[in-house]
C-alpha cells in the first residue's frame, strides 16, 4: 500500500484493486477537492483518509467550542 500526500496536507492510503475491464476514472481530495489520483486501465484505486492537515485543527477547535457553550448551558 502506498501513501498519497495532497497538496493541501491530507494523506490518504491508497489501495489498488484489480479489474476484469477497464476503467477510467480520478479521484479527489475529500478536503480540497484537488486530484490527488486518476487512472486508466483494467485497475482502481480507493483511498482512506488517514491524517488530516495542520491547520484542520482550527475545525477541531471550533467543534469543541460548541460543545463547551451546550455543557454550560446545561
Ligand atoms: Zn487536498
């Protein structure tokens, strides 16, 4: 298996799998959306999300803010 590192800092596993026809396709990134992958042959790939860029952690943040305003509100 290999690692596929997107330009916006998200990694994705990437595992291939073997077809009886061809297919012709790409894939993007689940968080950018840029095209980390594309294909054209009797192959494809599927890709799982394992670490996310640095500054998704303002997400995070964000996230856990709310949580704490809904735990104190209580
Ligand atoms: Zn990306």
């Amino acid at each position: 298996m290999t690692k596929i590192t997107c330009s916006c800092g998200a990694v994705y596993l990437e595992k291939k799998h073997k077809l009886t026809m061809r297919d012709k396709d790409k894939k993007h990134c689940q968080l950018c959306g840029e095209v980390i992958s594309s294909w054209n042959g009797a192959v494809m790939y599927t890709y799982e999300l394992i670490s996310r860029p640095e500054n998704s952690n303002d997400l995070n943040l964000s996230a856990k803010s709310i949580v704490d305003k809904i735990t104190k509100s209580n």
